[in-house]
C-alpha cells in the first residue's frame, strides 16, 4: 500500500512542483517506486517532467477523473507517462479546469481522485500529487485522496494567513472526510541568504505554529539551477548533482522516506 503526499499551498510560486519532482524522483533513486500526479489545470508538474505543450497530451488527469464519474471501466495504465529518471507520471492540461467545474454540485464529488488513487496504489509505494495554488474543488480531491501534506512556503515572504486559512482547511477535511490526513510538515523553500536567514523563518514560523507542526530543519536555497532543471524537464540531480539544492532535496527526500 503507497503512501499518498501531497504538496499544497494556495499561493502560487512557492516550489510546489520543483519540490513533487525533486522529492518523487529523490525517492526513486533510493529505489522506491513513484508516481506523482499533476493535478493542476496549469499543467506546471508535467512541463517540468519534460511535456512542455501539455495541451497535446491526448489522456490526462481530466481524462482518468471523467472516467471515474461516468464510472467507466478503463486500462489502470492509461494515460502513465514514464521519465527517464525512473518516476511515472500522471500529467495535466487545461481540460482539468473544465472537469474542476463539472464537480461542483456533485454528490461526493470530492471523492474522485481518491476513486482512482484507490485503483492504482498498491502498483507504488509513493502517490505524490501536485495541487493546484488554490483551496478549490481539486484541491479538495487531493486532501481527500491524501495521507500526508507537505505544505512549501516561500521564505521571502511567509504569507501567515494564507497558511492558516490551508491549515483550516486541512483541519475541516480531516475532521469530516479524510480522518486519517495528517501534515508532514512545511517546507521552506527559496530562501535567498544574502537576505533572509532561514533560522529567523523557522523561528517565526514557531511562534505561529508553536509544536503543533513540523518544520523541516533542511531549507531549499533561492537558484536559478532548480528553474533551468525544470526547463529542461529533469530533476536537479541530473541537471546540477553537486548544489545545493540537490544537496538539500537529498536531505528532505531521506526525511520523507524516514516519516512514519
């Protein structure tokens, strides 16, 4: 049985999917096997993974998640794109918009993608899903479908309230659809050392959160190596191996395959 991740924040630009590709193809080198799930209409996962015209892709999330409310049968292979750093991935294009509006009013509509994670699982021993920068219907789908969050806040600017308005929205789905959802813990991401220092963040972020949270101890630095990675679609261990920020995902990868 998979452990299913999620990365979420509704604030866009806080290395989301930076972290979901460096993490799930982390987690593949330490031999485990991945898929991670683009489930945001802007299709960011599947353009770093190497797709950069999503729109062409002829079956994606949209596709398997219409399946699923038409209650269709289908090949559990469909739509499974391999990368060559030994992750599958389940990519995303703009049609997810459509089918994100298609769900509201929808009796149990925020089950679907936790129907088809159900069907896939234990084909992996990591599920990780890419959310969209919003607290929507798929967003929503996602924290149903979900074990864990990890929660990526840019350090430059920790924007409190939003945070506590996702941990509301955690709370509430864990109370009454998803009783075994837990946070993994926030992640701090781009953080530029010539003018934050990472332990005033922390340290912030503890005075907020108290011991209720965990705070990763390892921060991903502020680089251009981790946008040039993802322009290239490949991991940051492929792209710049002996960085920093491949040196710190290493670091959180281990952290996440450690977490009980």
């Amino acid at each position: 049985m998979s452990k299913v991740i999620i990365c979420a924040n509704q604030k866009g630009g806080v290395a989301k999917s930076t972290s979901v590709v460096n993490i799930g193809i982390g987690l593949a080198r330490l031999g485990k096997k991945v898929l991670v799930i683009d489930n945001d209409p802007q299709g960011s996962l599947t353009e770093a993974l190497g797709y950069p015209q999503p729109d062409k892709i002829e079956i994606t999330l949209a596709t398997i998640m219409e399946w699923v409310l038409n209650e269709e049968e289908f090949d559990l292979d469909a739509g499974i794109l391999h990368h060559e750093e030994g992750i599958d991935l389940m990519p995303a294009n703009i049609e997810l918009s459509g089918v994100e509006t298609s769900l509201i009013g929808i009796m149990s509509s925020e089950t679907v993608l936790r129907e088809y994670v159900e069907m896939i699982r234990d084909k992996y021993d990591y599920i990780l899903i890419d959310c969209s920068p919003n607290l929507g219907q798929l967003t929503l789908n996602a924290l149903v479908a979900a074990g864990e969050v990890i929660i990526p806040g840019q350090a430059a600017y920790l924007p409190i309230k939003g945070l506590e308005q996702l941990l509301k929205t955690i709370s509430r789905v864990k109370r009454k659809m998803n009783p075994s959802l837990n946070i993994m813990g926030i992640l701090i991401t781009m953080v530029d050392y010539r003018t934050v220092y990472a332990n005033e963040i922390t340290e912030i972020l503890y005075q907020h959160y108290g011991n209720n949270i965990h705070i990763f101890e390892e921060v991903i630095p502020m680089s251009v190596r981790a946008a040039e990675a993802a322009a290239e679609g490949v991991s940051i261990y492929t792209h710049d191996p002996k960085g920093k920020v491949a040196s710190a995902y290493e670091i959180i990868t281990k952290e996440v395959a450690e977490h009980e």
